[in-house]
C-alpha cells in the first residue's frame, strides 16, 4: 500500500512538472508567430473569412506545444479528477505570472557595454541592438498577458469539468471521446478569450477580426487534438503498467467519484 501511494504521488508530481513546464514555455515563445503552410511546404491557405479578412495558417509558436498541455491535464483529470487538475492549474497560473513579472524586470535592468560591443553585428554584419532585441522578444504587452492568463484558467477550468461530465457517461471505456471532447470544447473558448481580451479589449482589432483569427487557430487546434489521441493511450498504456492495472483502475474511479461528490 506505502508503495502504491509513492507511486501515485511522484506519477501526480511529474505530471505536474510536465504540465507547468509546458505552461510556461509555451507562453514565453507565444510571442513569435510562424508560417505553419511554410513549414509544412504547402501553399497558404487564403481563407476568406467575414468579408474583408483573408487569413492564412499563421500561428503562435505557443500552440506547438499546447495540445500537450491539455493533453497532461487530461490524463491528471483522469487519475487525480478535477481537483488534481484545479491545483496545478491554479500553481501554473501562478508562475506563469511569475516569470512574466521577472521577464519584465529584467528587460528594464540597464545593459552591460561589453554585452552591446560583442553582439552588435549579426552574423552577415549587419547592426543589432542585442538590448532591444531582448526586450522585444521576451517582453509582451499586459493585455496579452491577462489574457493568456484569463484564457488558461477558463480553458483548464472548463476542460477538466467537461471531461469529468464525459467520464461519468462513458465510465472507464471510450478515453478518446472524453479527452478529445473536452479539448475541443475548450480549445473553442480558449482561443476566442486570449484574443479577445489581448486585441479587442486591450488592443485594436475590430470583433470581425479577432473571430476571424479565432477560427484559423482554431482550426488548427482541432485537427492537432484529434492527431495526438494515440498519445493518451500509450499514456495509459504506461501510467497502467507503472501503477498497476488495479491500482490504476482504482484511483481512475475515485478520482470519478470524488469530482461528483
């Protein structure tokens, strides 16, 4: 028994450190946004979205690692329920926050001389302010961060509690429906808040506009949840194996039973 309780504790521990790992990379590289056509070696998408906006698959570097996010938070929910998923939600928020107020500080620390020597060509000669290159990398804007915030926690939120309501209906069969249901359905919310809140709110895009990007990235996140379905199982496959078929059955019902309760 002490050793299934180990076992559950450091699997409920390394999840969250991939969880919160994940969280934060994610949200510090969002800044940068990449040609997903491309990447892939396709021709741009040119949708015609609303009238005046053509849009091509032009995404955060964020979202290439925030299927797995959600992906984790899935397989915490299933083992651990909502609660589980609460907690490193509200920890991940937490330093998320965080590190955006130590990215913030550091930008503003006055630059080394000798810093600004060494780096101020590139590496074809050309002039760089290596400084503001810094800052303009790492630092975002505040409604950008609210609102990646405000999304997280309305995603995960929403996420572990859709889940939950599917396990009660599907029980143990079926883990595909309920980890990509949930996913989908907060991936739906999550991608309008963020920009609503960072472009509309705090920014200039007109509502036209930010739906528009809205179901370009959503898009992509519903065809990229529903490829990386096969991870959940090998996840299981593995959770399973380390805990032990009963073992794991077990803690998969109470975390059912605790989130109804």
């Amino acid at each position: 028994m002490a050793s299934f309780t180990s076992k559950k504790t450091n699997l409920y521990l390394f999840l969250s450190a991939v969880f919160l790992t994940n969280a934060i990379v994610a949200e510090i590289i969002g800044v940068k946004i990449f040609s997903a056509e491309t990447f892939l070696g396709i021709a741009p998408a040119q949708l015609h979205l609303l009238g005046d906006f053509v849009l091509d698959f032009n995404l955060t570097a964020g979202v290439v690692i925030w299927p797995f996010v959600f992906i984790t938070s899935d397989i915490i929910n299933e083992y651990y329920g909502v609660k589980g998923v609460k907690q490193i939600s509200y920890i991940t928020a937490g330093f998320i926050a965080y590190s955006f107020l130590i990215i913030y500080f550091v930008t503003t620390l006055p630059p080394a001389q000798f810093w600004l020597d060494v780096n101020k060509t590139d590496a074809v000669g050309n002039p760089v302010n290596i400084n503001n290159a810094f800052a303009m990398i790492f630092r975002q804007g505040l409604g950008i961060i609210i609102g990646s915030i405000t999304a997280f926690m309305v995603g995960q939120l929403l996420d572990a509690t859709v889940f939950q309501s599917l396990k009660k209906i599907t029980g143990s069969r079926k883990i595909w429906l309920r980890a990509t249901g949930s996913t989908l359905v907060s991936q739906l919310i999550d991608s309008f808040v963020v920009l609503t809140i960072a472009f509309y709110i705090f920014g200039n895009w007109s509502f036209k506009q930010v739906i528009a990007v809205a179901i370009v990235n959503y898009i992509y996140k519903f065809f990229i949840a529903v490829a990386l379905t096969p991870i959940l199982y090998v996840a299981h496959f593995l959770i399973d194996n380390y805990l032990g078929k009963e073992h794991a059955k077990e803690l998969a019902n109470e975390s059912s039973m605790s989130s109804f309760m």
